[in-house]
C-alpha cells in the first residue's frame, strides 16, 4: 500500500510540472492556435535563472527563504520577458502567414534557444542546490512523500486557482476568453488583441518557469536539454487533455503523469518515454480531440 | 429626433483593392449627427467590405475617412480596429459572431472592455474602485439588455438563445461600447416579417432615444424604405445612386441594376 501511495504521489508531482508547462501550450493554442514549440525552452531557462540568482544569492548569504523567493521571481521575470519577446519577433509578423509557417519558426525558436543556452552555458550537467526545506511534520512519511514533492503539489493547485480566477473574473481573462472566440469580434468591441497575446505568453510563460525551478529544486540537476522532452510531455497532456482547454490539460497532464508513475513502478521503467508517446498515438486515434476538447466537424 | 446638418462621417473617393479586383471605387458618403442612412446593393457589390474598410478590418487602397466628433475631424484610414471602437464605431456581423460559451451578460459585458478600466491588481485585491466598476458595467450592461428586450436571459450561454434574440444581442453588445455610429450588416437576415418588425422598432428606439446615428446594410426593401432618410446604391463597387426612398424607388439606374423587374419593392 505504501509503494502504491508513493506512486501515487509520485504521479501527481509529475502531473503537476507537466500541467505548470502544459497550461502555455493550451493558452497559447487557445488563442492563436499555435503549438509553440519554443515553449519547453522558456521551462528550461527559468530553472537556469533560477540557478544563476540561486548561487549568486548563496555566495551573498542570504538565508533560505529569502534565496527561494527572489530565485523565483528572476525565474518568472526572466521566462516572462523570454516569453514576450519571442512572442513578437516570430510569431506576430506571421499573424496572417499560413499555420504552417509559424509552427516551423516555433521549432526554429526552440532550437536557436537550446543552443544559446548550450553555447553561453554548457553541455554538462549543472548541480542545482535543494531549495525546498524538509518540513518536520513530513519527517515520518519520509518513504511516501519528500518535501519537495508536496511543495510541488501546492504551488501548482494554488497557481491553478490563481489562474481559474484571472480567466473566469477579471477584465483581461473576459478579452482573453474573447479573443479566443473570435478576435476580429473582439478587436471590433475595442479590445486590443495583440495585447491580449502578449499577456497570454507571459502567463503561460510565468507558470512554466515556476514548473521549471521546482523541477529542477526537486531533482536537483539541470541542462540545456531538459526542456524539450519535458516540453513535448507536456505537450502529450496537453493535447490528451484537449488542446485549448485549460481544465484539459491539468487533468491530461495528472493522467500522463499517473500513468508514467505507476508503469514505470510496476512494469518497467526502461521504456518511461516511448509508453508516454504511445499514449499519445493512441489518443491521436481514438480520440483526436482529447478529453475535453471540442469536436472538430 | 429629426437629424441634424451636422455631419459625423466623411467618407471621400475610398477604393480598396483586392489584387486587381477594385472592390471599392472612388465611393463618397456622409452620414450626418442621428441619420438613419441605408447601403443597398446586389449581393457582392461592395457593401461589407466598405463596413470592413471604415471599421479597420481592411487598410484602404486610397481615399478618406474622417470622423467629426464635438467639431473635432480625424482621418482614421488603416487605424487598428479596437482604437476605431474606442472611438465611437460598433457594427454587427451578417452571420452571428456571438461569444457563444459566454453568457448573455458576459457577452455584453465584454462590450464595455474599452471603456473601463480595472487591472489585474484590483480585480485581486478587490479594492473600492474596482468592485465599483464591476458593479457599474454590471449595471450598464444589464440596463442595455433591459432596452433590448432580453433582460429575462442574462444568464443564458448566448448559443442557446433563439436566432432573433442573438440577433438583438449582437445589438446590445455593439451598444454597450457606447458608439456615436451603429453599423448593422443585414440586420434583418434570416428574421420572419414579425421579428423584422420588431427590429425596425428597435432600430428606431435607438436613434431616437440613444441619439446613434445608424448606417445599415440590408436587403429587405420593405424595412430599408421604411427605415431610412437617406438611401446609396452601390454596385461593381460603385455608387450609382442616392437619396431618399421615394427618389430611390423611381431611379432608373437603381431598377436596372438591382430591382430588376421587381416593381413592387
């Protein structure tokens, strides 16, 4: 039982970072129906801000909390700007280009970004200090749960509320919603469209860097590779979920993370990522449209 | 309310191209302060894509259109199209473009977006300010509706409202951008003849109460005579005549080019 329950747990830590990354592909393709690619990038250079300032704190002396914060907001500033600018110089002058188009600078992006960081960074491996204290009370279920998983777990429902409520009630989650209907309507009713894109990036860009320092916090190693194969994962639930629904893609990124966590814990963890992209060609042909997605007629 | 002298819009020799296809050509038009002014044409004559050019969907090729708000003009060619809201422009669409998973009220609130403006901090925050605002677009939106006839429906998904009642919703979010200039394109489209006589009443209750001056495109003769002061016809992109309806509905040129042998129009 409690093999089953550090599954479970397990599961839901993964499914967690996977929907922190998933809700910007759904955003973004809810409103401009693009796949952004480039998007596991942003992931990747939030968890190395964070390192950046995390060790410059360090050496600083600043005490844990204080590093953990400040950490973070240089991640999420740093992904956002990322966000934005990539956002403006590939993907708005090819507003009216054919979708094709965009997707392959989306993958252009990614790829020019993997490199930079390569380049300016390195190849290797980078160890990535425990930001995550151990909590007391965790202390007798240290076998089911580390800290850094229920703090994982935490942090994503909160920002998943956060989220509900700046889409469900605030001006700007109104024209989001708006534009994702219908953006020559909504630009007609006054509101400016291409504002409301940008602020879709960097929120979707804001949640995966969160993603990104807490992975990278809980495995406790980084590189410049990480993002993409959690971006396409990502990606998987996503589109398992119902691309463009953000309710879909937190629970198809808890179903794919479950999935991984109980196969590789009770069948094999050799083949973790093949059974994930099996996942996804299934779904791609029994249910094209994902969980909660729209049928397309 | 009769209208006044005061002209709002200034449309001069507009032409708007479409590879070399002349869409538009060289088109005037005036709409004076409270007019009701009508834009009949053959079917591919022009007439929405002249909506889409003064409401900045489209850059014109060439030509002017100016606006003339409290004796200020401003030419407005190829300005984006949420700044041209802002400025005082709501249109309709020929098919429903209705926010379909909102609800009625969403739907209407979302036409006072320009015209607010709480940020995301205050929406958290619920401070004074903004929950005031909320409460007045709220209001504002709901008084719209009440005008409208739809007051017992706020809180429906606008997909599942009867096809005249989205219709007049399209309406009321148009108003709640409190425009000077209301565009409908073909109103009246798909309506039976009671659903079109209510919408000329309420096109009428607008003008007169609100004060907007309204420039519609619509082929239903009857309403569009019954409606209008002052009447273009526009074919091949072209203006071929103007005037009121009585001038209209004896115009040579109009017969032949668009009523045909219909005499009864």
């Amino acid at each position: 039982m409690d093999y089953f329950l550090e599954l479970f747990l397990g599961g839901l830590t993964r499914g967690s970072i996977y929907a922190l990354i998933a809700l910007g592909y759904t955003m973004v393709y809810g409103i401009i129906q693009l796949i952004n690619f480039a998007h596991g990038e942003i992931y990747m250079i939030g968890a190395f801000t964070a390192l950046i300032a995390a060790s410059v704190l360090t050496f600083a002396g600043l005490n844990q909390l204080a590093i953990i914060v400040i950490a973070a907001l240089a991640a999420i500033i740093y992904s956002a700007a990322y966000g934005y600018t990539i956002e403006k110089i590939a993907y708005k002058p090819l507003r009216n280009a054919p979708r094709l188009s965009v997707l392959i600078s989306a993958i252009g992006m990614s790829l020019f970004l993997q490199n930079y960081v390569l380049l300016a960074q390195t190849s290797n491996f980078l160890p990535f200090p425990e930001l995550i204290p151990e909590f007391e009370f965790l202390k007798p279920y240290s076998h089911i749960i580390r800290p850094s998983e229920l703090f994982i777990c935490i942090t994503t429902a909160v920002i998943m509320l956060l989220l509900t409520f700046l889409i469900k009630f605030t001006k700007i989650g109104k024209a989001m919603r708006a534009a994702a209907q219908d953006k020559t309507m909504a630009m007609l009713l006054g509101i400016d469209v291409n504002l409301v894109i940008s602020v879709t990036f960097i929120v979707g860009s804001a949640t995966a860097a969160i993603g990104g320092v807490l992975i990278a916090s809980h495995i406790g190693q980084i590189n410049f590779y990480m993002g993409f194969i959690a971006g396409i994962k990502a990606f998987v639930a996503a589109v398992l979920g119902g691309i463009g629904s953000i309710p879909g893609a937190v629970l198809g990124s808890l179903i794919l993370g479950w999935t991984e966590s109980f196969f590789t814990g009770y069948i094999s963890s050799d083949y973790e990522d093949a059974f994930a992209f099996l996942f996804l060609v299934l779904i791609l042909i029994f249910r094209p449209s994902g969980i909660l997605g729209k049928k397309e007629y | 309310m009769k209208p006044s002298k005061e002209k709002i819009l200034e449309v001069k020799k507009l032409t708007m191209d479409f590879g070399g296809l002349r869409a538009i050509d060289s088109f005037d038009l005036d709409i004076c302060d409270k007019e009701i002014v009508a834009l009949i044409g053959p079917n591919g004559a022009g007439k929405t894509t002249f909506f889409n050019c003064i409401t900045g969907i489209y850059k014109p090729a060439s030509g002017d259109i100016v606006i003339n708000k409290n004796g200020k003009k401003e030419r407005i060619n190829g300005v984006r199209p949420n700044l041209i809201t802002e400025k005082g422009f709501a249109r309709t669409f020929q098919n429903i473009r209705l926010f379909g998973n909102m609800t009625v009220l969403e739907n209407v609130m979302i036409g006072r977006h320009c015209r607010s403006k709480s940020s995301v901090a205050g929406a958290i925050l619920r401070n004074k300010a903004s929950i005031q605002e909320e409460k007045d677009i709220v209001n504002f939106s709901y008084n719209i509706l009440k005008k409208i006839g739809l007051q017992n429906s706020v809180n429906e998904l606008a997909n599942n409202l009867p096809y005249g009642d989205q219709r007049r919703l399209e309406i009321a979010r148009a108003l709640a951008t409190e425009p000077f200039l209301l565009l409908l394109d073909e109103p009246a489209a798909g309506m039976n003849p009671n659903e079109t006589a209510e919408l000329a009443d309420l096109i009428k209750r607008i003008r007169d109460e609100e004060g907007i001056s309204i420039l519609l495109i619509e082929h239903d003769m009857k309403l569009v005579m019954k409606l209008s002061e002052l009447i273009f016809v526009v074919d091949y992109g072209k203006k071929i005549a103007q005037g009121t309806p009585e001038e209209i509905k004896v115009n040579p040129n109009v017969i032949k080019a668009y009523l045909g042998e219909e005499t009864n129009a």
